[in-house]
C-alpha cells in the first residue's frame, strides 16, 4: 500500500548485475518537503535505489510512483524530460562543465528547457547568491574550491524548482567544515522550496540533516523510524 501524501513511492524493488542483486525487495517513500537519507555500507545497493527513483535505471521487479504516476509506464522521452524538469541531481564531484563559468553552469538547466539566456542567468544569479557564492559567477570551475563548486552543483540542482533533489554523497568530496555548510545550504533551500531530498550517504554526521533515515542492507531497505 502507497504510504498517504507520498510525492514519490517505491515497492517490491527488485535489481540484478548478472549474479548479483543490487536491490532484493526493497522500498522507499518520501514526502514533499522532507529529507531522508538513504545510508548503507559501500555496496549495498543504496546508489542502485537512488538511481532506479530518478527514473536512470529500470528495475527488475516492482513499482515506483511520482506524483501518482507509474514510472516504469512512461516512455524513455517523458522520464527524461521529468529529470530535466520535476528532479534535481547532486553528485558527489559536483559535475560542473569546466568550459562554462559557473553562473553558465548553474543556468544549464533552465537552457535545455528553453529559457532565454538572460532570463536562465539571472535566475542563477539569485540561487548562487542564496547559496553565498555569487562571488564566483564569472570563475569556471577550475578557479574555484571544492566547497564553492559544490554550493554551485547546489544551486544548478534547485533552479528549475524541481520537486525532488537528488544527491548522491554531496559531501564525500569536502572536508567537514565545507560539508556542513553544503548540508546547512542544501536543506534549508529545499525546505524553503517544499523540495524533497533523497540524500544517499554513508555519514551519520551528514544523514542528521535528514528527518529520516533508511538503511540499505544486502539490497534490502529498512525505515528507521518504523524499526523495532
């Protein structure tokens, strides 16, 4: 049974690499507005979960619903277009294009979508401000450090005002310091937007900025807040 008021939910799920299965029956379900952090030990499929939520990779077995609709029932064309749209991604290296300044990169987003480039630019502007780092708008990646390029990644997943956010050990990167303040930014600009946040991590000082945790064991899932 879908959990109520769930903006995303998935159950039964199942993923194999040849002889090996990545996910073994395992669920997930997340509200708008809310953080869970999907930990584990390397290897316990918590990444394959991550990735079969965003639509990336196609489960063996069981169901995943956004909104109310069925994702494995969309063609490859509309599970793109809802990654562009409705989901925002985080990665753990930050993936900025190192040929675009950092304002350019933040608007890439907007411009695959079809804004204008003033308007795509200005819009950055506003979320590397809010993230406290517009003093790097016109810096490639190269010049900046591997916090300031991580608030970049940040900002370039919350532009298109995407209802889930998706990040994949965004701190695993960065020292603790600049890790904290990622982690400060990141919630408090989702929460500000009612965005929901899949954090996949292997740090209990990370997965505490969740308001709820899940563990990923020999792909099976565990909510903590309903363990025993």
């Amino acid at each position: 049974m879908i959990p109520a008021g769930s903006l995303l939910v998935a159950e039964g799920l199942r993923k194999t690499y040849g002889p090996t299965a990545a996910l073994d029956d395992a669920g997930f379900s997340i509200h708008a507005g809310e953080t869970v952090a999907v930990m584990g030990p390397s290897g316990s499929g918590k990444s394959t979960l991550l990735h079969c939520l965003a639509g990336i990779v196609t489960p063996d077995a069981g169901t995943i619903h956004f909104d109310g609709h069925e994702l494995s029932a969309m063609s490859d064309a509309e599970r793109s277009t809802l990654r562009r749209t409705e989901f925002g991604f985080i990665f753990q290296f930050g993936q900025l294009v190192p040929e675009l300044t950092c304002v350019e990169n933040v608007a890439l987003p907007l411009r695959l979508t079809g804004t204008k480039r003033k308007e795509a630019e200005q819009r950055a502007l506003g979320w590397l401000e809010r993230l406290e780092v517009d003093d790097v708008a016109a810096k490639r990646p190269g010049e900046v450090s591997g916090g300031q390029g991580q608030r970049v990644a940040v900002a370039r997943s919350l532009v298109t005002g995407p209802r889930v956010v998706f990040a994949d050990e965004p701190t695993g990167a960065l020292d603790s310091l600049n890790g904290e303040r990622v982690m400060q930014l990141l919630t408090e600009a989702a929460r500000s937007t009612n965005a929901a946040v899949v954090l996949v991590t292997h740090e209990a000082r990370v997965a505490a900025y969740s308001d709820r945790e899940i563990v990923v064991r020999d792909g099976r899932s565990r909510d903590m807040e309903h363990a025993v």
